[in-house]
C-alpha cells in the first residue's frame, strides 16, 4: 500500500477540483474577482503546486481557444 504525504493528499484534492471545476464552469479559471485577478494569479500568490497551477493554465487556455472559435462561428 502506498503512503502518501499530507502535501500529496492535498495537491491530489485540488487537483481532482480543478478538474470537477473544468468540467462543471470551465470559465470560472478566467472570471476576476474585485482585485483584478483570476484563479491562476490567486494560486500562484497561495504557493500552490506547479502542475496544478500548469493545469489551470491548460484548461484556461482551451476555454479561451473554444470561446474564441463560437465567436467565429
């Protein structure tokens, strides 16, 4: 059986709610709040893990390609 850290346990947990989010408000990751800043700005600012932040950014990135194509279309 595997032992994990209560670091691995936590990035595990925000990394399965940054994928539930992508799923259930993909938009949410570019929404501002009241300072000007997204969910990738506000993770980089709270130390969190890099692959979760780098996740972020794919998944904000796919959302702004998918938004800029409906306008295409």
């Amino acid at each position: 059986m595997k032992h994990y850290t209560p670091c691995q346990l936590v990035n595990d947990s925000m990394m399965a709610i940054v994928k539930m989010l992508n799923v259930s408000a993909p938009k949410s990751f570019n929404v501002e709040d009241n300072d000007g800043m997204n969910a990738i700005e506000l993770a980089i600012e709270s130390d969190v893990d890099i692959k979760i932040i780098k996740a972020m950014q794919r998944m904000c990135r796919d959302t702004w390609r998918e938004m800029k194509k409906e306008k295409k279309d």
